[in-house]
C-alpha cells in the first residue's frame, strides 16, 4: 500500500513540474507594456525561437515567442505587432546569474 502511495505522489509531482511555466531568465520595462520576460523553454515556439511573456501594468499577461536577430531581441504576441528591442535592454534575472545564462548571440 506505501508503494501505491509513494507512486501516485511521484505522478502528482512529476504532472505539477511539466505544468509549471518556464523559469524566467531576462526582462526588460518598456514604454508600451509593463515587463516583457524571455524563457530558454521552447513551448510551442519553433527553433531557434523560444517562450517569451509580456505583461501590462495590472491587465494580466500574454505568452509569445522571441528570437535573436543581430542586435535585437525580436518578439511575436498573438494579436500584436512584433516587438523588437535592442538585447542590451535586457537584464539577467538571479536565476541567469546563478546558471551563467547570456542571451544567445
């Protein structure tokens, strides 16, 4: 009965970690929107590009997809117009200090 137990707890964790959103390793502020937020998950974004969230201030979130282009980090929102910011707007979040993360060149 423990191993039943000790094997539907597994599950449970092993479905909450596949769930979770992806950990969030650069951000920016811009005049437009509140925060935007770059991931290293892929999601449903295709190679190279990868998850990206933008966020107003108090009106809630919306996941796209962002790439590196030359000096710019380009980002697709359904419903919006691309986004392009220059790379050197985007800071390292603690997360991608304690890994080494920079952004891709």
């Amino acid at each position: 009965m423990k191993i039943l137990h000790a094997s539907a707890l597994a599950a449970c964790l092993c479905i909450a970690a596949c769930d979770s959103p992806p950990a969030i390793l650069f951000t920016t502020n811009g005049a437009d929107f509140d925060t935007m937020s770059l991931t290293d998950a892929r999601g449903a974004c295709e190679a190279p590009a990868r998850v990206a969230y933008l966020s107003w201030w108090g009106q809630g979130a919306v996941q796209g997809c962002w790439k590196r282009e030359r000096g710019d980090i380009v980002a697709n929102f359904p419903d919006l117009p691309d986004q392009r910011i220059p790379a050197g707007e985007f800071r390292r979040t603690e997360l991608a200090e304690y890994r080494g993360t920079t952004l891709p060149e």
